[in-house]
C-alpha cells in the first residue's frame, strides 16, 4: 500500500496543474476560440494526465472552484430572466425525454456495438452524477474503469465541443441588458460568504454539486433580491476557467494510454449519440419558446453544472436558466440511476 502524498507533492502537482491549464487556455486565447481559458485548459492537462504527468486537483479546491463557478452564475444572471419562467416547464419537459432517449438509445449502441456488458453499457450512458455512479459501480455493476473513461470522455468532449459550435451553427447569444461594472471587493467577499453558508448546508444535506448549486442558488438570490450589484471582474472569470479546465483534465490522472485507447472509442460513439440527441430535442423546443438555440442546447446539455455554467458566461447566456435545468437534471438522475440499476440487475439475474 503507498504512502500518501506529502503537503510539498499535493502543493508542487496542482500547481502543476493548473500551469497546465493556464499555458493550454493561454494558446486557445492566442487562436482566437470561444471559452479559451476553459477549453484549452481542459485539453491540455488531459493530454499531460495521459501522457503521464503528474497531475492533481485537491477536493478542497476542487469545492472552492465549484463554489466560485456557482457565484459568477449567480453575478451573471440578467434582472429579466424571471421573464422566462412562463417559457421553462417547455424545455423542463424536453429534458426528461431527452434523458430517457440518452439513457436507452446509448446504452444500446454500447451494447450491440462495441459489446460492454449491460451493467457497463447503461451506466456509462447517464449523463451526470459521476460520483453516483462510480459508487454503484464499485459495489458490483459495471466494468468501473470502463465506466470513468467513457464519462469523463463524454464531459471532456461536451466541453471542447461547445465552444467550437459557436464559430459553425446558428447558436446567437442572448441579449440581455449591458453588463454591468464589475462587482467591488467588499460586496464580492460578502456574497462569497453567503455563498459558502449555502454551500455548506447543501453538503451537509447531500445535495448534488453542493457548492456550485449552493453558491449559485445564494448568488442567484442576492442579485435578484437587489442585494448585490455588478459582475465577476475578468481577472476572477479568467482564474475560474483556468481552475475548471484543470479540474476536468486532471479526471483523467491515473489511466493509461492503452486503458483509455480501448474504452474510448465507445465513449466518444456514445458522446456523440449523447449530442445529436440533444441537438434534435434542442431543435424541437425550439419551434415553441423564444429564446436563442445554443442557451437551450447548453440548457438541454449533458456536461458538468460547472463546466456548463462556465461555458455559459462565457458565452453570453442567460445562467439562470442554463442552471436550473442542469439542476433538474441531476434531481432527475438521483431517482433514475437506481431505477435503471435494478432493471440492469434484474435483467442479469434472469438471464444468468
């Protein structure tokens, strides 16, 4: 059994780290790409973590990373997106068949054509809750290893592919009111306190991506409420996307070549079943709410609340909106994923 690392190891690779990230967005931002901080920074360390640097993301930043994504959501949100209330339970009802034809139709492809077991194949496919399901696994369903490369594909794939959407299809931006100056220190400190209280108590109730709902859910209020005015400063923005793309890559710290080359191919397939679904959903919401396509695919989208959120700011859209179906997405999988899991075993009993 190794030892575990020292504070100096811990301190060295995430610095490493996120170097990585930074250098990676640095030359996205050179080529002129939309989100460069956040796309770059995520291709870059997951190519290192492959080609066997030394990364790391500690759970402690990793939760403070969470909770400042959360709070530039909530800086972001425009003072008329309540307008939109009226137009949402349209794309909340989207969502849910939009998961169910994810969930069936990828799980299948993975089973008939590349031959993953049926544990592997269904719980590769459910777009979130990684952690939920890498525990399910790990008490017997599934090829686990398979599983985290397929998903970690799939949310290493949504992120680069976002972004390089914008500069081929239609997606517009939304138009909300200018934005506003930047938010000063002492308010931006006084809502990131709120922020942690809130993100704290979701912890402690278990709730899904609790600092980065938490803090979103406290920012989002307090910038409703008229509680706090202004934005992210770009310097802080910039810092989140750098941390979040090292976050995503450093996901891949531990896996070989030769393990991710022979699961990969079914998870970029999968991916890719995953956003054409999502496309044709999105496109069909589309015809009934007036609000731009690429803030209802990023709303409809099976990436991380983070990274989606981030990808979100970056892009123009309303976060209110983009959040609150990210976090109807993942209610929805606490209840499906041990659904479908006993369906899974049931199924394996009978035919075993």
């Amino acid at each position: 059994m190794s030892a575990a690392p020292s504070s100096f190891v811990i301190v060295r690779q995430t610095l490493l780290t996120l170097a990585i990230s930074a250098a990676g967005g640095g030359i996205a931002q050179m080529l002129h790409l939309p989100a460069p901080w956040l796309m770059g920074g995520a291709l870059a360390v997951a190519v290192a973590a492959l080609s066997g640097v030394k990364v790391m993301f500690p759970a402690l930043l990793r939760d403070a990373v969470f909770l400042g994504t959360g709070l530039s959501m909530g800086a972001s949100v425009a003072r008329d997106s309540l307008s939109l209330m009226a137009q949402w339970p349209v794309t909340l009802v989207a969502l849910v068949v939009e998961l169910a034809l994810i969930v069936g139709v990828t799980g299948w492809c993975l089973r008939r054509f590349f031959g993953l077991d049926r544990g592997t194949a269904y719980l590769s496919s459910f777009p979130g809750h990684l952690s939920f399901v890498m525990a399910i696994a790990a008490a017997g369903v599934g090829n686990s290893r398979q599983i985290v490369i397929i998903q970690v594909t799939r949310l290493l794939t949504l992120t680069v592919c976002v972004p390089i959407a914008a500069i081929f299809l239609p997606l517009g931006h939304y138009t909300g009111p200018p934005l506003a100056e930047p938010a000063n220190p002492v308010t931006l400190a006084f809502v990131a306190l709120v922020c942690l209280g809130v993100g704290l108590a979701f912890n402690r109730l278990r709730v899904p991506a609790a600092f980065a709902l938490g803090a979103m859910v406290a920012s989002t209020a307090l910038k409703l409420g008229g509680l706090f005015e202004g934005t992210m400063p770009p310097v802080l923005l910039t810092i989140i996307f750098i941390a979040v793309g090292g976050l995503i890559g450093s996901r891949f710290a531990g896996i070989t070549r030769q393990e991710f080359a022979r699961a990969a191919i079914g998870g970029f397939a999968g991916t890719f079943t995953t956003i054409a679904i999502v496309t044709m959903v999105a496109l069909t919401a589309a015809l009934f709410v007036d609000m731009p396509f690429g803030q209802i695919w990023l709303g409809l989208s099976p990436g991380a609340l983070e990274g989606m959120g981030a990808l979100g700011i970056a892009l123009g859209f309303d976060t209110a909106f983009i959040a609150a179906h990210h976090v109807t997405r993942l209610l929805t999988l606490t209840f499906a994923i041990p659904f479908v899991t006993m369906l899974v075993k049931r199924r394996d009993a009978r035919d075993g």
